[in-house]
C-alpha cells in the first residue's frame, strides 16, 4: 500500500514557506498548499515549490456549481500538482464535472480526492447546526461512496473512518487523512484525532500533518519523526 506523509504548509506569505521548506535539506517532502498559501502566493507559490522538487497537494476544496468547478477545474490542471481535492458535499454531479475539467489532452491528470466531512466537525455540529441526522461514519461513507461512484481517486477523511471507506470501497480507493497529533501535542481546533502510527494502523494512505510539524521547535526532527511512526 502506498504511504505519504504530507506536510500541510498553511503559511500566509510564500517567503514563509519557502524559509520553511530551506531547512529540509535531504528530503523533499509532499507539501500540500491550501487556501490560505493559495491566496497569498497565487499560482506562482505553486510553480515555485514544484520547481524545488516537491509533489504538491494542491486543497482548495471546490465547491460550486459544476460549470464553475469544472472550468476551474480546467485551469488547474495547468499547475503540475500531484493531487486536488473538491467537497463531496456539491454531490456527484459536481465530482464529475471536476474530473471532466481536470483531465489535460494528453490523458493525464492529478489525483482527484473528495472531502468527506472536515475533521474539525463534530457530531454534534453535524446535527445541530447542518442538520444531519445520521452517525458521523455513515455520511462519510455515504459522500465516499458518492466520490468512488463519480470516478474521483479518493477522499479525504478522519482516520477513525478509513477503515469503513477501504471495506466498503477497496483498498485502492485512496484515504488522505488529516486531524493527526502526536500523542503528546495539543489537538487545537481538530475533533477527530489520531497519531500517525494508529493512522497506519488503521490503514491511511496519506496523512496531512500541519501545526505539529509547522510549529515545532524542529520542524525537520518532526517530520522524521512522522515518517517513522507513519511506517510501523
Ligand atoms: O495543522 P493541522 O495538522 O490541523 O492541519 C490540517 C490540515 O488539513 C489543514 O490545512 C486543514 O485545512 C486540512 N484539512 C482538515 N480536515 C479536512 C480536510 C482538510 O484538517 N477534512
């Protein structure tokens, strides 16, 4: 099974990240760039990082109506990034206009993922305030299903549902998995936690590390870190 550990870089300007990125001298890690990096340093920040090497994850989370995402979609696909991410949340229909919009003349394309539901959302949320009724687990199983069946590569979702996603869907149906914490930092606004050996464990396929390894003392002791307790 393949196994990545990806380094979620919310930084808000891209001399930030590109400080950030000069301290990992021997590896290149996967390096997911989010809105935030996204609307600070635009398409450039993208072609920059891939230019030093890394693969890029590029999360801006479409979600709009399928003409929209699939002309996005469209220009996306013209940054080389490795892999970009909708919200299952816009249905199948949407899914599909993603993938049509991303796929380049010559066959190729990134890996298409779908977020299920964000790994800050608790139960509780899910019912009081977006009026979902059913477990947790049974939505996200739900909008995974709906991902697999629009032909996306896989979703995004909390470890603890990986296990569920890969019976009902294969093991090649991919998991990316954020909301992972050492055992000994803070969980800060994440809800749905584990540690990157119990998300290996449980059968992740990526796992999406920020703070911890962003705002540690040592950011490259920390992704080694990761990576070690990630392949046990
Ligand atoms: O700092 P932290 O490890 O919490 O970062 C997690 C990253 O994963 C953030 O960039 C966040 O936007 C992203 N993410 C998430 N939950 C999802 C989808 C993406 O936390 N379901």
């Amino acid at each position: 099974m393949n196994r990545e550990v990806i380094v979620a870089c919310d930084f808000d300007s891209t001399s930030t990240l590109l400080s950030f990125l000069d301290q990992f001298e021997t590896v290149k890690p996967f390096v997911k760039i989010g809105m935030e990096m996204f609307y600070a340093g635009g398409p450039q920040v993208v072609r920059e990082v891939k230019e030093r090497g890394h693969k890029i994850f590029l999360d801006l989370k479409l979600h709009d109506i399928p003409q929209t995402v699939r002309k996005t979609m469209r220009v996306l696909s013209n940054l080389d990034v490795d892999m970009t991410n909708v919200h299952c949340a816009g249905g199948i229909s949407m899914m599909e206009a993603a993938l049509e919009g991303l796929s380049r003349p010559d066959g190729s394309r990134p890996l298409l993922i779908g977020v299920t539901q964000l790994t800050s959302t608790s139960q509780e949320t899910l019912e009081n305030e977006l009026l979902i009724t059913a477990p947790m687990p049974e939505v996200v199983a739900a909008y995974a299903a709906n991902a697999h069946s629009a032909g996306l590569d896989g979703v995004v979702c909390s470890p603890l549902e990986v296990q569920t996603v890969h019976q009902e869907l294969g093991d090649n149906f991919l998991t990316v998995t954020p909301g992972i914490r050492f055992a000994d930092s803070a969980a800060d606004d994440q809800r749905r936690i584990t540690t990157p050996d119990k998300a290996y464990e449980l059968g992740s396929n990526m796992i999406v590390v920020g703070r911890p390894i962003t705002q540690a003392t040592d950011p490259v002791a920390a992704y080694n870190r990761c990576v070690k307790e990630f392949s046990r």
